[in-house]
C-alpha cells in the first residue's frame, strides 16, 4: 500500500502525448488524475472512456489551472502555447511536467526559463532519452573508466515516418522538432557545452524544409560529435527498416547501442570487461519521469537525472543553430513532390509506416 497520498494532477492537451500520460498515470498508485482539458470533443470523448466520472473533462484551461485540488499539471499541447500555458503554471503555482520544446521561439524559450528560475515551482521536461535505461547503462560504463576517455560521440536517428506535412508545424523544423532529442543526449554524453559544429542538409522530394541533416563539431572540453537525424529511411521500401544507434569511442574502448524500436541491444567493449545486454527498448520512457517527478516532489528537490528547463532551452537552441548553418550551405533537392504524395498515400490510407499518426475515433 501507498504511503503517501497520492499527487492531484491535471493534463492540458489529449492528443498521443497527453494520452500516453494519461495510461502511465493510471498505471502507478502515485498519480490521480483530477481533470483533462483539450479543445477538441472528440478528444475529451476518448478520455472519458479511460477515466472514472468524476474526472472533470474540460475546454476550458482556466477550470484546471484554477482548480486549487491540482498540484501538478502535464502541458501536452502544442508549442506555440507552451509559453503560455508555462506563465499561467507559475501563476497558478502548479509543478510542471511538460513537452518540449518550450515555445515557438528560443527567445520564448529563454523568456520561459527566465520565468521557471524565479518562481518556485518544480518543472522537468519530457526528453525521454535521458530516462532510457540503454543510456544510463553506457554513461556508467563510461565513467567506471573502461573505455578511457570518451573521445567522440555518434548519433544517428533514421526511420521512414513521419512524412514531410504531417506534423512539425508547431514545433519547428523535423531537425528542431525531433532532432533535438539527439542534440541533447550528445550534450548528456559530453557534459560539456558545444564548442564548434557544421551542418549540412537535403531537401528531399522537394519539400520546403530539410527533412535529414548532419551536424558534426566539437564540445568544449575537446569531445567531438556527429548527430545524424532524418525520416528519410525508404518510406516507398516493400519491407520497412531504420538505422538508430549511439555509438561512444574512447581512447581505449567503445560502448554503442542499437535498437528495432521493439528490443534494445547495448555492447559495452572495456579493457577488461565485455558486456552484451537486449531488454525491451521503453518507448518514450514515462514510467521513469512520472515516478521520478512524483518522487522529486516528495522530497522538495528536483530529482537530478530529469532533465531540467534549461537542458531542453540549450537542446532547442542549438538544434536551430545547427539548421541555421545548414541553410548557409549549398541544400540540394533530390526527389519530387509526387513521390511524397505517394509517400503520404501509403502511410495514410495503407496504415503502414513508422511514426504514424492516431488517426482515433470517437467512442460512443
């Protein structure tokens, strides 16, 4: 049985973000959730399929902002009311567990970590890297000082979904919007800031924004990094498949990570140990940031391994760096607009892909 009573929340925004939430939560004797607010009836539909009805189901933000019973709030909406919705948390005094990035803009970003640092509310942010037990278990490999010292640090993130037009509006180009989870766990390796980088980028089928790019540079503490990230991977392909791994060379040995989104598999080669581990990969990893919030909470003080605000400001930040560079240079175009039309038509009406869209009905 629980010891403590358990944390009175609220979940602004129900689309696939703020549903996942909704699952995890219900799952753990930590959380109980007292409102769910989205604009949309179809939503809010879905949602009272999946909570008691005493939930109060909502279109209005100020009935869960203003509600003096909800001590936490999980903002899953989209970026360009994230600043928003993160000032009135301050204003409300509501601890906050949210999505990235933080605003449509780095300088909303900036203005919004700015707010959080002089308020005294707890928030984190849902960089679910950070959280993955692949990660943790090669950062403790590192440091036991098997590998020597870390030397470079590869990344690379490549699937076929989600297609040019589907999503990103809000949250910035595909290399803004997805890439700077990438951006971040290279940084999380380095723990050093960056230091020098170049970019380069395609256009493919025409599409108005890149949709792959590399960056490659150095931290300050001299570690050097490449991160490679792009839905481009054979979406028209008879059989899918991706490319995703880390790949961590030091002076004296490597750890590296490869996964099929299903299965995780970590390789640690050290000078005296050799280590090979498969567990289930974790998806976006919420069990881990729930209980850790909600233990953070508990003991008044941020649990250090979440990511914090200003570890997803400088993720955010330098992820539009990298795109800004990338647009200075020669960006070829390679592909047309009728193979992303057929790219689209096969991941919509076929149902196949990776990264797909919910396309959810409403539940009578």
């Amino acid at each position: 049985m629980p010891t403590h009573p358990k944390i009175k929340a609220g979940i602004i925004g129900f689309g696939r973000m703020g549903e996942m939430y909704l699952r995890q939560m219900l799952k753990s004797h930590q959380w109980e959730i007292l409102a769910i607010c989205d604009t949309d009836p179809d939503a809010l539909a879905i949602a009272a399929n999946l909570v008691s009805s005493d939930t109060i189901l909502t279109t209005d933000e100020q009935v869960v902002f203003a509600d003096p019973g909800i001590s936490v709030l999980v903002l899953s909406t989209l970026a360009d009311s994230r600043k928003r919705h993160l000032f009135k948390a301050v204003e409300h005094h509501k601890h906050v567990i949210t999505e990235k990035p933080l605003g449509s803009s780095i300088e909303e970003e900036y203005a919004v970590l700015d707010k959080l640092q002089h308020s005294n509310i707890m928030a984190t942010v849902n960089l679910p890297l950070r959280n993955a037990w692949y990660h943790k278990t090669i950062k403790e490999f590192i440091a036991t000082g098997e590998i020597g010292d870390l030397a470079i640090i590869r990344v690379c993130h490549m699937t076929p979904g989600m297609a040019p037009g589907e999503g990103h509006w809000a949250e910035g180009p595909l290399f803004h919007d997805c890439g700077m989870h990438y951006v971040d766990i290279a940084r999380w390796y380095a723990q050093s800031e960056f230091r020098t980088w170049n970019a380069q980028a395609i256009r493919m089928w025409n599409y108005e924004e890149p949709w792959w790019l590399q960056a490659h540079g150095t931290f300050e503490n001299g570690i050097v990094f490449d991160v490679t990230q792009g839905h481009v991977y054979g979406q028209l392909a008879k059989d899918l498949t991706h490319n995703g791994y880390v790949d961590l060379i030091g002076t004296k040995g490597i750890a590296r990570m490869s996964h099929d989104f299903v299965t995780a598999t970590v390789e640690l080669h050290g000078m005296t140990k050799t280590h090979l581990i498969r567990k289930p990969f974790g998806d976006k990893n919420l069990d881990v940031l729930c209980d850790l919030f909600a233990r953070s909470l508990a003991c008044g003080i941020l649990d250090p391994s979440l990511p914090a605000v200003r570890d997803a400001v400088i993720a955010s930040e330098y992820a539009w760096k990298f795109l800004e560079d990338a647009a200075r240079h020669d960006m070829p175009v390679r592909g047309d607009l009728q193979t992303l039309r057929e790219i689209r038509e096969r991941r919509n009406d076929k149902r196949i892909g990776y990264g797909l869209l919910r396309k959810r009905k409403k539940i009578r």
